[in-house]
C-alpha cells in the first residue's frame, strides 16, 4: 500500500520562504509522476505543480516562478521550495502519486501567510 505523508507547513508573512516535504513508501519512488495541490475552505483542489519520472516540471501559472519542485529519490522525499509568498498562497497543501492507475494522497499540511 502507497502512502504518502506531507509536512513543512506553518505561518509566515508575505514574502517569506516556505518549503515542504512529501515523503513516499510502498512503491518505487521517482518512477511515477507526483503533484503539489492545494485547497481553500468551499473550494476543490487546485493544482500546483508536478514533477514526472524524467524530472520534468510543471507549475500553475499563479505559483511559476515563486515555487520549484524537487525530489531527492534516496530519501524517498518530493519538496515544493515556496518563495515569495503572498497571502493568497493560504491553503492546505496536499502531495499525490500516481502509482500503477490509482491515485494516492497524503494528509496535508496547513501553510498559511497573513501580515
């Protein structure tokens, strides 16, 4: 069973750097793409940004250039690099692994950036 486990989150103030971590286990890290969503109370969940198996990255149009994601295959960890940060960035921010055509989600991690 896949399972994936987010931390890193916290409250900071506009500007500020934020990054978080998304650590993998039950499958073979690195091998399937993974995602950084994030979600707002009363809305559904917003895409971020991705990073395939060949590394190849993708960032929704709100975030490029502010964050970056990465991965660190040995330490089985995703991270999203959060720079920047403005208050619309407030949200619980949620890793996702597509493994073998299931979908796999971990718990969130709350970030939240006000003055």
């Amino acid at each position: 069973q896949s399972h994936l486990v987010e931390s890193g989150g916290g409250s900071v103030q506009p500007g500020d750097s934020l990054t978080l971590s998304c650590v993998g286990s039950g499958f073979r890290f690195g091998h399937y793409i993974m995602f950084w969503y994030r979600q707002v109370p009363g809305k559904g969940r917003e895409f971020v940004a991705e990073i395939t198996s060949l590394d190849g990255t993708r960032y929704a149009d709100s975030v490029n250039g502010r964050f970056v994601i990465s991965r660190d295959i040995d330490r089985k960890t995703m991270f999203l690099q959060m720079n920047n940060l403005k208050p619309d960035d407030t949200a619980v921010y949620y890793c996702r692994a597509n493994v073998d055509m299931q979908t796999y989600w971990g718990q969130g991690t709350q970030v939240t950036v006000s003055e």
